[in-house]
C-alpha cells in the first residue's frame, strides 16, 4: 500500500481549509443532494464529498456508508488532491498502491473510486467528489463529464462558504472569517496555556490617497499591506482585513513583547517597500497590541475591542505630535 504523498502547499491548504469553518459540521441538503444524484446516476453504492484534514479524511456529505470519516494515510482522497484532475482507479486489486489497502480488503471494500479534487477560491485541493463502487467498472466520456459537473457543484457550494469568509480585494480573512478562526486560535492556546498576542492596524493617510490617486491606487496600497503582512508574520498566525483600510494579527504562542518585534520589523518592511516603489505617498500605520488574557478576554471580540481602543489611542497621539511639529514650523521665525 502506498500512503498518499503531502501536498507542496499543505499548510496554506489547511489554513485555507480550517478557515471554512466546516469540518465536524452537521449534514446539508446542499451536500446531500448531490451524493445522492451521483449513486443514482451512476448507479454505485457510495458517493461522498469529503475534505482532508490533517490526518483525516472527514465527510461533510455521505451515502452509502456508517462512518464519518477514515485515517488520511489510508484515503484515496488524499491521493487525488495531488493533482487537478479526475482521479480513477479502475480496479483496486490491480492497482499496487491500493492492493493491500485496509479499505480494500475490509469493508466497505473498495474496487473502484473515482474522486475529482474540489479547489477553494484560493486554488487550493481541499477534498473530493467521489463515488465508489465494489466492484471494478470505468467511467466513459458521457459520465466523465457529468461526474465533473456534479463535483463543479459541491466546489461552488464551498465556495459560497469561503465568500462568506474572506476578503476579495486582498484575499486574506474578512471580519467574519478571522472571528471564526481567531476564536478557535484562542481556545487551543487557553487549552495549552500558551501566550497570545493581537496586533491591530489601521492605515496612515490612507483618506488622501484615494482622494489624489484615485480609488484604484488605494486598492493597490491595501493588497501592497496585506502582502507585506503575510510576508512579515508566521504561516501560523491568523490575518485579516476586518474593515476599510484596518487589519488584524493573532499570533499564538507569542508574547506582547514578541509581538513588538514582529511588527517593528513588518515596520521596517514596509519602509523599505516605499524607498524603493519610489511613490508619491508612503503606506504607513498606526498599530495597537494586546496579550490574551483569558480573564479579561471573554471572546475574540472583546481582545479585538481592546487592540482597537489601543490602536486609535496611539494613531490620536501621532496626529497631535504631527500638529505640534506643523505648529512649531509655522511659528518659528530666524533671527
């Protein structure tokens, strides 16, 4: 038996995945409907949308079988994220990869799959539409192409879900999607003790450049931001646009401290940046950090209340130290 090999975008594709907010959800007719259309179509005994977790492929829809979900290492669905297209196993006891697999020679006992991989908005496999059989069979032309239509639908249906969830100018999380995650970032780290630390942002001058370069420029200015962002910060840590031109940082098993450093040197990123893009405006900000306290932090929304409260309290103290210099220059006079 060969275990499926680990996709070259696997932490991307998890993050991508968790941030759905789906896996262990309750069955949907949306789902259902069309498991159900692919075994009476195709007239097989089991159809399945499944997802690939970590270690698990777990089924958010599924006829034909009592279970919920199997071990990743022994999926046939973990095999066909690898690629993009339809993935076919004509006859399992013929194929040396399946032979001996435990799905094979125990129930549901497996002699055919057939599974085309569902991709996010973001271009990452997340899991498949598939359909199995017990016994060896092929799929001709006509089939192929109803199969994949039938799996179109399931993607979309995802899709609708991560619309719900992330930003489509920058492509990171919305407000809704990073609240999902966030949360579930905080119980992990409140479970482990671990320390967590929330930086909030909010664009410097970002009013003017709209104004003198147009609303096209200020769209480039904000992915600029949030690329510069996920450059800066860890894959781990969770991102989001939650609102005009201000962004979040939740950085698990990290002090306020450390945090400090991971923004001075996103900071110096940036100033970079603008050296070299050689623009008429600079992309700054005004930020706010806050370390997770399990008692004074009751939710995610209560952490982000107080990065806010912080951030415009540190942006209210630049503009007046900027007044004071404008103040200073305009009232002094050379002897």
């Amino acid at each position: 038996m060969k275990k499926p090999d680990i996709p070259e975008n696997e932490d991307s594709r998890l993050d991508t995945l968790l941030s759905l907010k789906v896996l262990d959800t309750p069955p949907e007719e949306r789902f259902d409907r069309l498991t159900r259309m692919a075994k009476q179509l195709f007239d097989v005994p089991i159809a399945v949308v499944s997802l690939v977790d970590k270690d698990r492929q777990w089924f958010k829809s599924c006829v034909g079988l009592d279970i919920s979900e199997t071990p990743r290492d022994i999926s046939f669905c973990g095999h066909a994220i690898l690629g993009d297209e339809l993935f076919i196993v004509t006859d399992t006891m013929q194929d040396e990869r399946f032979a001996d697999n435990p799905l094979v020679l125990d129930e549901p006992k497996i002699r055919f799959y057939a599974g085309c991989p569902l991709k996010s908005l973001h271009g990452h496999n997340l899991g498949t539409f598939c359909i199995i059989d017990n016994k060896p069979r092929n799929l001709n032309k006509d089939e192929i192409a109803s199969f994949n239509d039938l799996a179109f639908m399931a993607e979309r249906e995802l899709s609708i879900v991560h619309m719900a969830t992330s930003d489509d100018l920058t492509k990171l999380l919305n407000r809704r999607g990073f609240i999902m995650m966030a949360q579930h970032g905080l119980n992990f780290c409140t479970r482990h003790e671990f320390p967590s630390s929330l930086a909030y942002f909010d664009l410097n001058n970002f009013k003017p450049i709209n104004d003198k370069f147009g609303h096209a420029e200020g769209d480039k200015a904000l992915i600029t931001f949030a690329h510069q962002l996920k450059n800066a910060f860890r894959e781990s840590d969770i991102f989001a646009r939650i609102g005009g031109d201000e962004f979040v940082a939740l950085l698990s098993n990290t002090t306020k401290d450390q945090a400090e450093e991971v923004v001075l040197r996103f900071q110096n990123n940036l100033e970079k940046f603008n050296r070299e893009a050689n623009h008429d405006y600079k992309i700054e900000f005004s930020h706010g950090i806050i370390e997770y306290n399990p008692n004074a932090h009751q939710s995610i929304k209560a952490l982000l209340a107080d990065g806010d409260s912080l951030m415009y309290k540190h942006k209210k103290q630049r503009n007046n130290v900027s007044s004071l210099r404008v103040s200073s220059m305009m009232n002094y006079s050379p002897t």
